[in-house]
C-alpha cells in the first residue's frame, strides 16, 4: 500500500443475521490489521452510516478505515442496491480480495463493480489461477480425492472434475452412498438413499474409488470402541467414520504417482482421534509429494493446519464453498462483476481513492 493512497477495508465475520452483534463486532480485526500494517487502523462505528462516510471523507494520505461488519446491515446478504450504493460512496476504486465470498451475490461483492472501477486483489488473482489452472492444464496424472459429510453437496463438483482429472478418491461419510451404489450394507453410516442412482452412474465411468477397508465405531466419541472392517461389510449398528488403514495406504500412493493433487474433504471425522488417521495419512502425502497440491478449503484446510503441515502444500484456498463452485461451473457471481467491471471509470476518480473488501 502507498503512502500516497487511502484504504476503505469492508469485510464481514460470522452470520450476525443483519443486525450489530457484539461477538461479530470488528474490533480485534481492526487491532490484530493495525499490527501487521504497523500503523493505525481506525474503526468505523457503523456499515456505511454517517460515522464510516464522515471518517472516509476525512481520511488523510496513507489512512487505514475498517468500517464495521458488512452483515450487521441487512441489505448485504439481500443485495440491496441502496446499501451497495452507500458503499461504494466509500471510495473511489474497489479491489476485492475476498475470494471466499466471491460466490454470494452479496451487495459488497457485486455491487461496487457496478459503481466504481474495479480489479482483483492479489489473493483472488492467486486463487482464480490455480484452481482454474487445474480445470484446464493440470499436470499429470491429475488426481481428486473429494471427502466430507454429503455426497449431493458435491456431485455437481464430481461431475465437473471427471472431464478433468485422471482419477477421483473419495472418503468421509460420502463415500457411505458411493458404497451402496455397489450393493454394499453401510450399517447405521451416513446414507443419501436419493443419490445412490447417480452415484452408481458415476462409478461407471471407472475413474472412481472408493474406500475398501473403513474404521466403524457405535457412536462418535473419542472412548468409543472401534473396529477395521471390509467395507463390504459393516455390522448392523456400527456406523463408518474413517478410511480403513489398506485403503489409507492405497490413497497414499496414488498421492505419490500424482502430478496434480487436488483435495477438499477430509476422510472422516478428523476431529476425534480414533478417526484422523486417514485424514492425516492423506495429508502427509500431500506433503510429502513432489506433485503440486491443492487444498480446496474448508474441513481440508482446518485438518492440515491442526497437523501443522499448511506450509507443505503449494496452495490452500481461502475459501471452501467458493473453490467447490469456481471447480464446478468454472466462474463466479464475483468475478464476473469484476469483468463487467473492466474499463468502467467513476466520475471523478483519481488516484488517491481506494475502497477494498476483504
């Protein structure tokens, strides 16, 4: 940042429903910025109120202003065009650097571009390239390893991925469906009995596996007993909560052969001990490979961060529903408002404006 420009930061937190919140208030934002900044950052009292114009109206060369939480202010997540117009009197450029919100037509997102002239931050740049980069020219071989809780939250991104890669993993509870597709029991395991149809199409296409061996237990809970079964073969009861240790070991090395690693999903529930062993043996065969790796976000990314390995891998995405989307439709609700944006000049502007979201 220049010390000739002045900075407008609007960012959100959380999901206050629209209306100030103490707990969602920006207040160690702002403090926590004014020290990786290492000068001062003030902190507007409202959302694009008299208290945040009268700062931005007054803000001097090389000032910082946080306004408060987008979303206390209703009219961000219902993209009302009179809130979009309040912040984009803000500045007079906009720079979006939120990649994890490009996928919400929310008014800071899509509104500004309509209003100001705008471009890309560095980390959304960053982002677009790499995971578009995967789409279109990935090494290889290229492989997926997709995990979580529900296979419909993510067939569209199979879907997407199997014109792509060379072959997809799965893991987590979604594997459960994929396993009654072959005709398997699953137990008392997570199970989308809607979605056991397209996935049966999907495992005919031959790029897909699924978990061989899984850890079963009665109920999640770190004293639980546990047991290695086929996955062919869970007992009545039991539920799967973990990629079995031949399966880990398969998944490993395909990690190791790979050119591309793309993952989003952990392979079960890495949040209690007995289950984290294949979400960490899939992790550190990220690390461990001279591939190139990325991380889409979301339970993946908070998984390798508790295993201290984020700085092995060569991207982790900061966002976890806006990766999934980007993979699957190729574009933004964001990024398109940035391209509509290209060319367009604000009255007026010059070059010591500068509005951000964050």
């Amino acid at each position: 940042m220049s010390g000739a420009r002045r900075s407008c930061c609007a960012p959100h937190l959380g999901r206050p429903g629209g209306r100030p919140s103490d707990e969602f208030s920006l207040a160690p934002v702002a403090q926590r910025l004014a020290e990786l900044l290492d000068c001062p950052v003030t902190l507007a009292s409202d959302v694009a109120g008299a208290d945040s114009i009268r700062r931005a109206e007054n803000m001097g060369a090389g000032d910082v202003l946080l306004i408060e939480n987008l979303r206390f202010d209703p009219g961000e997540t219902s993209n009302d065009p009179a809130f979009a117009d309040k912040l984009s009197a803000l500045g007079q450029m906009y720079v979006d650097d939120a990649f994890g919100a490009a996928h919400r037509s929310h008014a800071s997102v899509v509104g500004p571009p309509q209003r100001l002239p705008s471009a890309a931050g560095r980390l959304l740049e960053r982002e677009v390239d790499v995971l578009g980069g995967v789409l279109t020219d990935p090494d290889r071989p290229f492989l997926a390893i997709l995990g979580g809780s529900k296979v419909s939250d993510k067939l569209g991104v199979i879907d997407a991925l199997l014109s792509t890669c060379d072959s997809l993993l799965i893991g987590g509870a979604m594997a459960f469906t994929f396993l009654a597709a072959q005709g398997y029991e699953v137990g008392a395991s997570l199970l989308e009995t809607d979605r056991v149809d397209h996935c049966r199409e999907l495992l005919a296409t031959g790029k897909i596996r699924v978990p061989t061996d899984v850890v079963v237990a009665r109920e999640i809970d770190a004293t639980a007993e546990t047991r290695v079964v086929p996955a062919g073969a869970i007992p009545e009861g039991w539920i799967g909560l973990d990629i079995g240790p031949a399966t880990a070991i398969v998944y490993v090395d395909a990690v190791a052969d790979a050119g591309t690693v793309l993952w989003n999903g952990p392979m079960g529930v890495f949040e209690v001990e007995p289950f984290a062993a294949g979400t960490r043996a899939v992790a550190e065969a990220l690390a461990e490979t001279d591939g190139f790796t990325i991380v889409g976000g979301g339970d993946s990314a908070a998984a390798i961060r508790q295993l201290e390995l984020a700085d092995r891998m060569d991207h982790v995405s900061t966002g976890g529903g806006a990766s999934l989307e980007l993979l699957e439709h190729g574009d933004l609700p964001g990024l398109r408002a940035l391209r509509e944006s290209m060319g367009r000049k604000a009255p007026g502007a010059d070059t010591n404006g500068k509005g951000s979201h964050g």
